[in-house]
C-alpha cells in the first residue's frame, strides 16, 4: 500500500487521467472518497496509544480535511460512536466543520453522508454513529454530556474571557468516557494562548501527539495567486512564522505586550461610533534607514480606543511618507494628524503641509523614552480598554518586542510603528483636553 501511496503522491496529472480511464463510473466515483490516496503522511491520525492528537499547522495546510476524515473513520469503524464537534461557536462548527468545504458532509460519499439536523445540532450516520455540535463560547453545554470522541477545531480562537477556552477543554475530558478507547483531535493554527501551550507542555507525555506543518506543505492544492500574496504581505514578519509557517511564536519575556494579550484584544465585526479618529506618524531620520511608521486610531462612543490601520511606510523620501499620510487623512476622514517632531522639528510639519496644506497637524516632542511612553499604553490594553480591528502583523511584532526597562528585542532597529500607534492613542486616551473637533479634510 505505501508503495501505491507514494506513486500517487508524485504522480501527475496525466497519469491521474489515465488511471481514472481505466476505472468504471461506480469506481470512478468511489475513488475520489479514498483519502488514503491523496493525504499526506501528517494528516494522517498517528499509530500507537494516544489520547490527543493536536494537529498544529499553518493556513491552508489541510487541517480541516484531516479533521473531517478522522471524524468520518471514527463513524464508519464505530457504529456507537458519540463525537464532540467544538468550535468557536455554533456557527463556524456548522460552516466549517459540517457544511465547509472540506467539512464532514464534504469528504463522505453521497450513498454513505450523514443526516444532519441543524436545529438539534446533530449528524447522523448511516450506521448510528452520531456527532453532536458544540460552541466553545458556551463551556457548560459540555457538562453532562459523555462522549467517546471529539473534533476540536482552531482552539486557538476559542474566547479566553472568563476562561471560557479552558473551561470547555475541561468539561470535555471530564465528559470523554464512554467506550474503551476515548480520543480527540485538535486541530488549530498556533496562537499562544493559555490552551494551545498547555496542550504543547504535554507532547510526549499524558498520550498526546503532535503533528506540525506549513502552509507550503499543501502547495498543489492551493492557489499560486493565494501563495504569492502571503508571501508579498507577510514575509519576514513573526506573524509569517506563525500562520503560515505553523511555528508557536511565544512571548519575549518582560516585554510589554505579548501575544495572548493581543489576541485577546482582537475584534471583529461592526465597531461602534468613531467619537474622533487619528493619525499618527513617527517620521524616519533617513529615507535610507527606519520605517515611517504611520497608524490610524479612533476612539469610539463606547469609550474604547481602537486600532484601525497600519498605512507605515519602508524606505521613502519625505514626500513619499508625507503622501501616505495624507492619504490616510482622508481614507479615515481624520480629525488631527499627530506627528512626532524630535526628528526634524518644524521640517516635518512643513513636508506634511506640502502634501496637503489643509492637514490638521499637531505636533508632540518626546521627552521621555519609547517604552516608558509605551507603558500606559500597554496598560489600557491589559485593562481590556483597546481593540484591534484587523491584524496588524509588523505592528503588532514590535509591540511584543518592547520591554519594560527600555530595551527593544522586536524586528528591525526601531520600533517606529509602535512609537506612532502609541502617540496615537495617548492622544486619544490619556490627553483630558481632547475633545472632538471639526473635520478639515
């Protein structure tokens, strides 16, 4: 068999058409179900004991058709069979795991898919296998329950308020105990929360596998327009390493912000009425040398500062970065443009007037170091007073690269898109004169 798998693994299309010729409509049919013949060594489930196995791979790798599969092999093989489908919520457990495109109903053969009952939250198999859906949002729905196996998809997402992530593990495990054998699979893209880590301090030990992939492992199946763009956006970022390299990039220790905290910060979906929106930038000394870091910022009604772009620029002339600046003026119909002015003093307030003579520029000078004027900021977000909306991967680098005592251990020389976004929300949040002012762009 391995044989036969390594053939089809090199094969190409050609002698796929040639093989498929040979076979009749009923073979033909049946053989695209076969995933033996077309996954790769790690999206199979590992031999030997094991009770968690945590599939820990980058975007695009596969990780929900591996997670559909083994779900799919559970059923066929264990007609009383109860799975746990978890995820962030309801909704992405019944669009990604269920009805998605490499989800459940997707990878069975139609005379063999099970019945599924979005009201009762259940898939049926055929044999009496059932699955049962689960939102992560709602850890106490898995206490009672029993389960002999469980799907739990991009635990890396589920919410980390009140603990919530943790609590639905536990519930789980405490509720997987029915027949001899109870198993799970995780499958996630590596964020470094409290979960993913603990179930990484257990490879090797308490049954647990791991196995890991990048993007690139998946290239075939996957777009050459996709690739390219990943790797034109996020090259050379830690993001990079993280969601398409499938790398666990942990925290620095001691610097101001770290990942967790981050991605606990993080939202998504509509944002409440910008009270004022800002624009900061961090001028570069030198075309030839640091970035100009360029950040909007808003403060919404509901009294939370909020991260809306990072438009920073590498390696520009003056003009160039004073263009991008104005720019995001009016994109984000700016009420103030915030410059920090130690590089260049006026200059800067006069390159910023040339690309647009109407910019409401305000100038500030630091007196203080980066990190110490980073240090209230990093306060308000651990207070939970700061949202992200969108990800923001070269900002939020630098960010988890400074650190308490003023050193900076992040990508690059300087922090210049931290230094702006931390300009832009002290205007914002920690200046009792402002006020909401009239728009002049």
């Amino acid at each position: 068999m391995s044989e036969k798998l390594d053939w089809l693994a090199q094969a190409g299309p050609d002698e796929f058409d040639r093989l498929a010729q040979s076979f009749n409509t009923a073979e033909r049919d049946e053989f695209l179900y076969h995933w033996k013949f077309f996954a790769r060594e790690t999206q199979f489930a590992p031999p030997g004991d094991w009770r968690i196995w945590l599939i820990m791979a980058g975007r695009g790798f596969g990780k929900t058709r591996a997670g559909s599969e083994w779900v799919r092999t559970i059923a066929d093989s264990h007609p009383a069979a109860r799975i746990a489908l978890i995820s962030s919520s309801l909704a992405e457990a019944r669009s990604v795991m269920v009805e998605g495109e490499s989800g459940i109903l997707a990878c069975c053969p139609p005379d063999r898919e099970p019945v599924f009952e979005p009201s009762l939250r259940r898939l049926t198999f055929p044999n009496g296998a059932q699955a049962q859906l689960f939102s992560a949002a709602e850890p106490e729905s898995l206490r009672g329950p029993q389960h002999s196996h469980a799907w739990c998809d991009e635990i890396g997402k589920w919410p980390l308020s009140h603990e919530r992530a943790s609590r639905c593990w536990d519930n789980l495990m405490m509720g997987l105990r029915l027949g001899s054998d109870p198993r799970v699979t995780v499958t996630t893209t590596p964020r470094a929360v409290p979960l993913v880590q603990r179930l990484l301090r257990q490879e090797g030990a308490a049954s647990t596998v791991v196995s890991r992939g990048s993007t690139y492992d998946n290239a075939s199946n996957l777009p050459r327009r996709f690739l390219d763009a990943m790797e034109s956006e996020y090259a050379g970022s830690q993001l990079a390493r993280q969601e398409i390299g499938g790398e666990l990039v942990t925290d620095i220790e001691g610097a101001l912000w770290s990942r967790s905290l981050i991605e606990q910060c993080r939202e998504r979906g509509a944002r409440p009425q910008d009270r004022r929106i800002v624009v900061s930038v961090d001028p570069p000394a030198s075309s030839t040398g640091d970035d100009c870091g360029i950040v909007v910022a808003a403060m919404g009604d509901d009294g939370h500062g909020r991260v809306l772009a990072d438009c920073s620029v590498a390696k520009a002339q003056p003009s160039e970065w004073a263009a991008a600046v104005a720019r995001a003026a009016n994109d984000w119909k700016a009420d103030r443009v915030i410059a920090e002015a130690n590089q260049g003093g006026a200059m800067v307030e006069a390159v910023l007037r040339a690309a647009q003579s109407t910019l409401p520029v305000k100038l500030v000078h630091a007196t203080r170091g980066k990190t110490a004027r980073a240090e209230p900021i990093a306060a308000l977000y651990a207070s939970g007073r700061v949202k992200h909306c969108g990800l923001f991967p070269q900002l939020e680098d630098q960010m988890c690269g400074l650190m308490v005592g003023g050193d900076y251990a992040g990508p690059g020389r300087s922090p210049d898109r931290a230094d702006a976004l931390v300009w832009a929300l002290s205007e914002l949040m920690l200046n009792p004169a402002a006020v909401p002012s009239v728009r002049t762009i």
